[in-house]
C-alpha cells in the first residue's frame, strides 16, 4: 500500500531514537564502527547521533551492500524523506533486509537490525521497529553531500515476442486410502485431502495472438457509423450499453473479429469471456457525440455524419479524448467477480481521475516498442503514477461479502484492483481505438495473481482483460495521446506482386498476399481462386459508402504492378467513384397519402407549403421530417389537418 500520511514527519535524528527502547538502541550501537557503549537512554542516543555526522557517517554508508544502498538514495532524494517498499520493489524488483532474523523465535518479529536501520527509521512507535519508512531531515541533508541521486526509472521494453507462452498447471489426486473431506459452498463441492495428494504438473506451450490495431480501428469505425445510421444498434435508456442483438451486428463488421470468439452457446461449466470490442464500439460512438440514443435505437448526430467524410484518425483520436471525461461507464463495472461496486459505501473514485494517471504513464511508453503488461505495472508503481479505484475496499467482494472482501491484507493488491482496471481501458477501448496493438493469451489460468483469494480459487479467470500480456503504442497511439502533431496512416505491407488485366481480374503471384492485402482487395474484388480477382462494382460502391477511398485501391494496384494500370481499369475507378456519390442522403422524411388528387394538387402547388412538400404520385406528398411541425402549421393555416399516427 502507499504511504500513509498518518505517520509522523522526522525532523531529527533524536526524535527519531526517541521512540525506541534501551534494548532497541543498544542493538543500533552495536552496528557503530566503535567499541564505546552506554547504559541508559540519552547516552546511547547521544552516542548514536555523534556517529551519524562527519567521516563517521560515511564510513557508515560504505558498509551498506548495493541494495540498501539504493533504499538510502531513494529516501534521501525523495522530497519528504520517504522509504516506501512499494514503490522500491517495483523498481529494482528486490527488497532491502532492514533485519535479520533473530534466533528467538518469539522475537523473529523484530529480529536483529543491520546498519540500514541507522538511516531509515519507523515513525510509527507500534510498527516493526526495523521496518524503515523515513529518513529525519537533519540526516537526509547530510547525506545529500556525497550520496548520488538514485537512477531514473526505465520501463522495460520487450524487443521480439515470443511465439508461445509457457502456461504450468497442477493436478492433484488423493491418495489411494484417502477419502478426503466433502465441502459444500455456492461454488460446489470440493475434496480436501486429508493426505499429502499426488500433483501433477504440466506444462502446455499457449500461442500468443497479435493484433495490429491501427487500420481495423480506421475502418471499423466507419462501419459502426454505417450500421447506426442504417438504425441497425439499439442501446439500454438506462445503461447506454448495447444489446446482446447490436453487439451481435457490431461483431459482424470487426475487421478481423473481436479479440475473442463470442460462444453463443458456452460448454456447461465454461466462464464466457464475451465481447470486447463489440461492448466498446456503441459506447465510444456516444461517449464522442457521434451517436446519441432515439427511444432505443442509435442515431448518428449532425458530428456522427460528418465523421463519415472525416479522416478516421480524426475521429479517433477525437473518441479518445471525449472518452477520458465520459461517465457512460465505469470501466471497473467490467470485472464482473467484484461485486459491492454500486453500494454507496465502496467510494468508487471519479474515472476521469485514474484515466488521467494511465494516460501519464502511457505517454512514457516508447512509440513501436512492445511492453509487458507487469512491467508496465512495476513502472507505474515505482514512478508513482497512483490512483485509486476505491476508497474503501472493504465494500468489495468476491462471491461473499463477509469472507471475500477485498478489504483483507493482500486482497487489495495493486494487480487486483488497479492492474484489473488498466487492463479494461487498454484492451477494451485503447486497443479498440487502434492506439496500441496488443498481444494476447486466452485469459483462462492468464494470471495467478487472484488464486489465494477467498471464493476466487475455481474461478477460470478474475478479468475477461487477464489474457494481456504485451501491448505497444503505436503511431496512431502518439497522435491521440497529443505527442505528435501529424498523423501518417500505416502503410500496407507489401508481399505480393500484382499483373492487373484488361479484364479487371487481378492476378497474384510471388509470395501471396499478406494479411493486410487480402483484406484491402476483398474491400474491392471478388476472389475467384487463391491467385485470381476481380473489380465488382457492387462491391466497390459499397466500399465507397462507408467511407473508404478508392485513390487507396489505385495506389494499392499501381505499387505492386510495373506496368501502368490498363485503361479499362482505370475507367472503372473514376467511373465507381462518380456513381457512388451521384445520390445524397438528406434526411429522413414522411409520406402523406391526401384524400384525392385535387387536395394534393392544392397543397403541392400552395405559395408556401410548396416549399416544404412535394408530388409522389397522385394522391401523395413527401416531407421531410424534420420539417414535419412547420408543415403542420402551414396546413392549419390554410385549413387543412393530419392526424398524428
């Protein structure tokens, strides 16, 4: 845990030895470079301070191994003097030994101090008195002469991925004349041995999935608007979360799908991990103003269809933004094992705050260079990028309320609490925003971090997030964190070369296609055999409506052909390009069915409702909705009316 404000601030060296005992000060004298004793309290504290001043003091500080050494410069260069072990473990992933243990086993406890104990004190008289929490200010200034400042925090990158992660897992069976112990609990039943049982252990290679995010953030999002504007997402009033049905449309046009495969129908037993993506898109699109809730149904708002002939990075980054104020969602609601979330009594903390500190820490990460997700955890620690999710974690719980509090010394880890809730913002949103690419495992038996837990032991997994283990800011990435003022769409890879025919077809030759080429051309062609395409024209306008440019399919054609593209196809290009923007939506509007021709015609050919109608056939009329009250209006004016439906 952070360091509590509570304890007391050390102005000296004597009012730090103060708060000990004569037993307690003798043991730190022992610790001097000298053979001087004394018996009572002020002459072991005078005799203690006479050594911490001067060349003495020195000398005291070359005795120190490497490790304390660094635990001194940390509280010496801290603006309050403070030790916190904590912050010192994450960054140099060990601890110092203020004590060691003492033969006495009822004093094991306290043990017997080493020479760190003369720097770093305890300022709490009850606590471990060799347990170190500040240095007095009269000693940090001191020191401060010839003690260097303590390296900077790096954050650890990871230079190439590995292709498989190793994944332990442990069977046990009880011996053979074991019948073990029955227990009943929500979960089920359990054995437990009354014997030593049998493990087994095995080790199964996982693949580790990569997703490249920035192009599929591009033209998903253009589709996401596609699908509202066609009213084909529906939302809860009360939540703004979409339906099982919309997440179920939203899935369908993910470029490459969503993270996991959704399991309609999930194995008895199984824990479903359930959509990532397909749950961010609807919120993100509200969350920037994009898309706002008609009764139950999504509608684009007036920023939603200018986005549609927007550069996505625009809009992305615009998402982002907007995203770090929304209070649509609170993305610790996400981990469904932690309940109590909604009492009153959890003081859930404001979102903007914690999303305020991640994107701090983000900022750090070096754009291209992959990162594992717990050093990313140990830089934000040991950086002291803090936060809290809750200000009583007692109110939240794991299956009971009363045994699984995250109240519990060790239940309230910075990985359970903090970790879960960086986990959701990066994979969910970050990732679905094309700002990191991210590199995954099935979250199942991810992480074992939650396993000691209480009501937590037969869970499959804490966080549908748990399978994250690397993610990496990309250029996008940089430009929605404001850290670069210009954005250049990722180029394809190019893998595959291309011969474009008279007849439209495109044949593929050299080494295939790479991912990312067969996903631009089926945008465009139909895929007749493995080697040949063709242009469709349905297809292409298709494209062409949901925002795509088609100079990327003339560029993509020319790059990968050495000679220039035929007539034919160039004809079709500028042709499918004209055609696809000949007609322009302008809204919705209403047909009105007029009890004869003469009443159409009167109304139609009116000085002023002229302007706001016209003919559709005989008997009919159409205006435009948004003009449906000042039609109305008109009508009653020169004596005519329409029932409401």
């Amino acid at each position: 845990m952070p360091w509590e404000k509570k304890n007391e601030t050390l102005a000296t060296v004597q009012q730090a030895l103060d708060t000990r005992t004569v037993d307690e000060l003798k043991k730190l004298v022992t610790l001097l470079p000298t053979k001087e004793t004394a018996a009572r309290k002020g002459e072991l504290i005078a005799l203690l301070e006479r050594a911490l001043i001067g060349d003495g003091l020195q000398i005291l500080w070359g005795k120190l191994n490497d490790l304390q050494q660094k635990a001194v410069s940390e509280a010496v260069w801290d603006e309050e003097g403070r030790y916190q072990a904590d912050r010192f473990k994450a960054k140099y992933n060990a601890l110092p030994v203020f004590a060691q243990k003492s033969e006495d086993r009822w004093r094991a406890y306290y043990g017997n101090p080493t020479a760190l104990c003369l720097f770093i004190y305890s300022t709490a008289r009850y606590n471990n008195p060799w347990q170190g929490w500040q240095m007095p200010r009269d000693l940090q200034q001191r020191l401060r002469a010839f003690v260097p400042q303590p390296a900077a925090i790096q954050l650890k990158t990871t230079a190439e991925l590995p292709e498989f992660i190793q994944q332990e897992e442990k069977e046990w069976e009880l011996a053979d004349d074991d019948e073990g112990i029955r227990i009943i609990n929500r979960q089920g039943i359990h054995v437990m041995p009354r014997k030593p049982p049998k493990i087994t252990t095995t080790v199964k290679q996982v693949p580790l999935t990569e997703r490249r995010t920035e192009r599929a953030a591009a033209q998903e999002l253009n589709a996401i608007l596609r699908l509202i504007e066609k009213g084909k997402l529906a939302a809860s009033e009360k939540t703004n979360q979409a339906s099982g049905a919309t997440m179920e449309e939203v899935a369908k046009v993910l470029r490459d799908g969503d993270f996991y495969e959704v399991n309609a129908k999930p194995k008895k037993g199984d824990t479903e991990i359930g959509a990532i993506k397909a749950f961010a898109w609807p919120l993100l699109a509200q969350a920037g103003k994009l898309a706002e809730l008609n009764g139950k149904k999504l509608a684009l708002t007036k920023a939603g269809r200018a986005a549609l002939s927007t550069a996505p990075a625009e809009s992305l980054r615009l998402l982002w933004q907007r995203w770090l104020k929304t209070k649509l969602l609170d993305e610790f609601n996400r981990i469904d094992e932690v309940k109590g979330q909604y009492s009153k009594g959890a003081q859930m903390t404001a979102t903007e705050g914690r999303r305020s500190v991640i994107v701090k820490a983000l900022e750090q990460c070096p754009v291209g260079s992959w990162v594992a997700v717990d050093d990313f955890f140990r830089f934000m620690k040991a950086a002291a990028y803090d936060f809290l999710v809750t200000r009583n974690a007692w109110e939240l719980y794991i299956e009971d309320k009363e045994h699984g509090s995250l109240g519990y010394e060790g239940h309230n880890e910075f990985e359970i609490i903090q970790g879960r809730y960086i986990l959701c913002l990066l994979f969910e949103y970050a990732a679905t925003l094309g700002m990191v690419d991210v590199a995954y495992i099935d979250p199942k038996r991810a992480r074992k971090d939650y396993r000691n837990l209480w009501g937590a032991d037969d869970l499959d997994f804490f966080s549908r997030y748990d399978g994250l283990l690397y993610f990496r800011l990309n250029t996008l990435g940089a430009y929605c964190l404001g850290l670069t003022n210009e954005y250049t769409p990722q180029e394809i890879e190019e893998r595959a070369t291309l011969t474009v025919l008279l007849s439209l077809r495109i044949q593929v030759s050299g080494s295939g296609l790479s991912l990312d080429e067969a996903l631009l051309l089926e945008a465009w062609a139909e895929k007749e055999s493995d080697e040949v395409w063709k242009l469709s024209q349905e297809k292409s306008i298709a494209a062409i409506e949901n925002g795509s440019q088609i100079a990327e399919l003339r560029e993509f054609l020319q790059k990968r052909d050495e000679q220039e593209l035929p007539d034919t196809v160039l004809h079709f290009i500028t042709k499918t390009e004209r055609n696809a923007r000949a007609l322009k939506h302008k809204g919705n509007a209403i047909l009105i069915e007029c009890r004869d021709a003469e009443t159409a015609e009167a109304i139609a050919t009116h000085e002023r409702l002229k302007k706001l109608c016209q003919r559709a056939g005989e008997k009919y009329l159409v205006v435009l909705a948004d003009e449906e009250n000042a039609f109305r209006k008109l009508l009653h004016v020169v004596g005519y009316g329409m029932p409401r439906v």
